[in-house]
C-alpha cells in the first residue's frame, strides 16, 4: 500500500517526536516501505550545523540509527531553505511531490486556541498535500 513514507523532524525536538517516529517506522515495517526523514534547516550557520552539509551528515546519523533501531530501510533528505520559519510547510510539501512519497507521516500538538489564527503545520500540510498525511499527536 505505502512504498515511501515521509516523516519530518526537527533534530532539536527530537524527544517530542518520538510517538510519530515510532508510528511512522511502524507503518514502513509493516508495508516494507523506506522510511524519508525530511528536516529543514536555514543556508546560514545553526545549532544543528554550520553549514547545510553538516546538518544534513546529522540528519543522515539520525536516519541510520532509527534504521537499525527498528529493521527499516531509512534516507535522510536534509532541505535548505532561506527562512524554515515562513517556507517550512511548501518546502516539504514540495519535497513530498519530488521524491514521489505515498504517505507524510507528522507529529502535531493537541489543538488551541491560536490554531484557529494560525494553522499548524500539520494541519497545513494535510489541508495541501497531493497525498494522504496522517497527523500523530502526543
């Protein structure tokens, strides 16, 4: 049913993902689908890395640690953008379309008050993805 699955992180809040990243590793196991790990960082120097390549050498340690934590096959697609804060939703919804992902699998939040101003990313993703997004929350 599912060939590519897409699950994106932010390496810095990695704890607070941890039911998604089960769930998504859960769902290439069962349908044997390789499992994308998509962050997105800034092309300036961050915490994460001082350059786009050394984030994206973090992204691919992470990626091949959750592979052999669960038995999947695991790719890391490290995305570079100006600002990850205003383009972070059409850059992975872009980045879902080019490598022909079947499913986005994200963490979201127990909705609030201000996602009714402003949406969630996950909630924007799921609203414009071509694809079926299963939102995790908790």
């Amino acid at each position: 049913m599912f060939s590519k699955i897409m699950i994106p992180v932010d390496l810095a809040h990695l704890p607070s993902l941890r039911r998604a990243l089960d769930v998504a590793a859960d769902l290439a196991a069962h349908y044997g689908a390789t499992l994308i790990y998509a962050a997105v960082t800034a092309d300036t120097p961050g915490a994460l890395g001082h350059t786009p390549a050394e984030f994206a050498k973090r992204l691919e340690s992470f990626a091949a640690s959750e592979a052999d934590a669960h038995g999947i096959a695991t790719e890391a697609l490290a995305l570079t953008s100006n600002d990850p804060r205003i383009d972070l939703d059409r850059t992975l919804i872009r980045a879902a379309d080019e490598i022909s992902a079947d499913l986005v699998v994200m963490a979201s939040h127990i909705p609030n008050l201000t996602d009714y101003i402003w949406p969630s990313n996950g909630g924007t993703i799921a609203a414009h993805a071509k694809i079926s997004v299963m939102i995790v929350r908790g």
